[in-house]
C-alpha cells in the first residue's frame, strides 16, 4: 500500500458572531465592575444605585471570589500532595469557576441535570461521576448525591456560611437611613436588596457554568467515539430560590450587624457642620464734627442746628479730632495710648558762678 493517511484537524471562526459577543461580554463585566467597586464615583444620576444596589452586588461578588478562591487553592494542595499531580492542578485551575458556578447553585438545593457516557464521566467530580455513570440523564440533587458520598452535606453548610457573609457585608455597606427605623424594617430591606441581587446572580451562574460536550475521537489510545456530557440547572427554580434565600440571610446578617457592629455602618448623608462663629466689630462712631464744619453747617443768625452758640470770633479755635482710627472709639479693645509727656527742664544752682537761669514757666493749660 503506497498510500498513507494523514489526520487533520480543521476549525473556523465566525468574526462577526465572535467580536459582537467579545464586545457585550466586556460591556457587561465593566458594567458589573462598575456595580461591585464600592470607591468608584457613579455617573451623574446615579447615586440612588450607590445606595440600593451597589452593596448588594458587591457583597455577591465579594462571597463568589472568595468560594473560587478557596476551591482554588484546596485543588492546588490536592494535587501537589500526590493526589494527581500536576493534572489536577491544571484541571483545578480551568475548571475552579466553573464548578463553583454550579456548586453555588447546588449548595442552594436548586436542581441539576446531569448526562454522561462514555470516557466523558472520568473528568466530572466525585460523587456526581458515580450518579451519571450510566449514561441516562438524571436530576442531581443534595439527597441523591448524599447517599453515594456522605460528606455531601457539607456543601449547603458551605453555602450558607457563604451567604450569611453576603447578608453581613450588604447590611455593613449599606448606607444608614437619616430617620431612625426599627431593626425588623431596616433587616427586611437589606434582605430584600439581596434576595433581588441573588434572583439575578443564581440563573446567571447556572447559565455561565453549564456544560454541553459531544465528542466523536479517537486518537493516541484515548476513544471518545459517541462520548457526550452535559449538565445544567432550572434556570426558574434558581431564581425563586436565590430571592427567598437572599432575603432570609440578608434579614439575619442586618440583624447580626445592627446587634455587634452597628457603629461601622456608614451614614447616608453628612450631618451639616456648624458655621465658624464670626465677632462682629462695633459700630465705628463718626469723628466729632469740628468748628469749622459745625459753622458750615449753622443756619443764619450764627445759631447752630444742634442748639449751640456759635463761638464766634475771638474765640480759641477748637483742637482738631483725632485721626479716624486712632482715636478712642476706633476699637474698644485696645489699650489707652498715653501721649508722652516732655523732660523736666534742668535745675538751677544759684552757687554755680554762672548766669542765673530762671525756669520757664509752665506751659499754660489749653483753652485758655
């Protein structure tokens, strides 16, 4: 046979299908960032959502992480145990979110369908491989799974720690009401922010996580001819459970708050500071008016408006006022000026030998 058969493997890829979906995907996670990210401003007119549901779905995102993270690292320790190797670690890394997708959603006792045949089943995890080893679709729950593997029920357990963190951390990040409401109320509407956010999140973590494989392979020993997996959740049934759980952990995590760590909730709005008390100077008084200007402003006959008589002439002129500002009325808090007063003159000696000096005589009074 001179003929020889080489295998090939061919894919295509549909551009326009492929950057339409790339470009809502990274709307909807900048818009879910946006949601989620507590210290970054909203745009104008949405404040009311930095109230109602900016804690809410941070507080989801918060709790998801944080179960992907510790499934991430379980099946890092897993496989550098021994238990797989660097297999595992791999499958772990690449398959972590995904089965936390369903695992959440699990936890919640919403139902799964399951089907699998074929060397598919070896890569599902353990009991749910067992459940659908014989190749018929079956609903996965908590209580059939619990009868192969009794460790099981440690996942609800897991999920409703999750949860009851999620209630703490919306009761925590949501802004406190200005009027003061009673514990029941104010519980009731954390549950409801979250119940809502839960209703949302559930049917999308079971449409992100559900698996639909058929493969028809067989190449370097692995046969796959005829293989199919695939396994999903109600998409109604997660939504009516994600709202009822989500009030019911929302209510006790705002109780759970308002009872030990009320005090680190913040305020809704700032409560007005008080305005800087401020001295209000007195009234300057006017400058006495001089003679001059007294006489300037005297009818005929030298009489003065205010009732007195005109000096005349003859008459010492009248010391002109003092400076505005600097007299005595200028600011009543200052300290009295004392204007200086002149030297005494020197003594006379009589027995000096020289001319006699009288002293001059005292200044006369003024006015006079």
């Amino acid at each position: 046979m001179g003929d020889s058969a080489s295998p090939t493997v061919g894919f295509k890829v549909d551009l326009p299908t492929t950057l339409g979906l790339g470009a809502l995907w990274l709307l909807a996670v900048l818009l879910l960032a946006l949601l989620a990210a507590r210290r970054v401003p909203l745009p104008r007119g949405w404040g009311d959502l930095g109230r109602t549901v900016r804690p809410a779905v941070s507080a989801v995102v918060t709790v998801l992480l944080a179960a992907v993270l510790a499934g991430a690292v379980s099946g890092i320790v897993v496989g550098l145990s021994g238990n797989g190797g660097a297999k595992t670690v791999g499958g772990v890394l690449l398959g972590t979110p995904n089965g936390v997708s369903l695992a959440v959603p699990l936890g919640m006792a919403v139902p799964l369908t399951g089907k699998a045949d074929g060397p598919l089943t070896q890569f599902l995890p353990s009991p749910v491989n067992l459940l659908l080893k014989d190749g018929d679709g079956r609903s996965i729950t908590l209580g059939r799974l619990a009868q192969l593997d009794g460790r099981v029920w440690l996942l609800p357990v897991a999920v409703a720690l999750l949860l009851l963190a999620a209630g703490v951390f919306t009761a925590v990040r949501t802004p406190r009401p200005v009027r003061p409401q009673g514990a029941l109320r104010e519980a009731g509407a954390v549950g409801l922010r979250l119940g809502l956010a839960l209703a949302v999140t559930v049917p999308l973590l079971l449409a992100l996580g559900a698996v639909s494989v058929d493969a028809n392979l067989s190449v370097f020993g692995f046969s796959a001819v005829g293989a199919g997996l695939s396994v999903s959740g109600s998409l109604a049934a997660g939504a009516g459970l994600g709202l009822v759980e989500g009030v019911v952990f929302g209510i006790l995590g705002a109780l759970l708050v308002r009872r030990f760590a009320d005090g680190k909730r913040p305020s809704r709005t700032l409560r007005p500071t008080a305005a800087p008390a401020t001295t209000t100077a007195p009234p300057a008084t006017a400058p006495p008016a001089t003679a001059s200007a007294a006489r300037a402003q005297d009818g005929p006959g030298g009489a003065s408006r205010t009732g007195g008589a005109d000096p005349g002439y003859g008459a010492l002129p009248t010391p002109p006022p003092p400076p505005v500002g600097t007299g005595p009325s200028a600011n009543p808090y200052a300290a009295p000026v004392t204007p200086p007063v002149a030297p005494p003159p020197p003594p006379v000696n009589p027995y000096s030998g020289g001319p006699t000096r009288e002293p001059p005589p005292p200044p006369l009074p003024p006015g006079r």
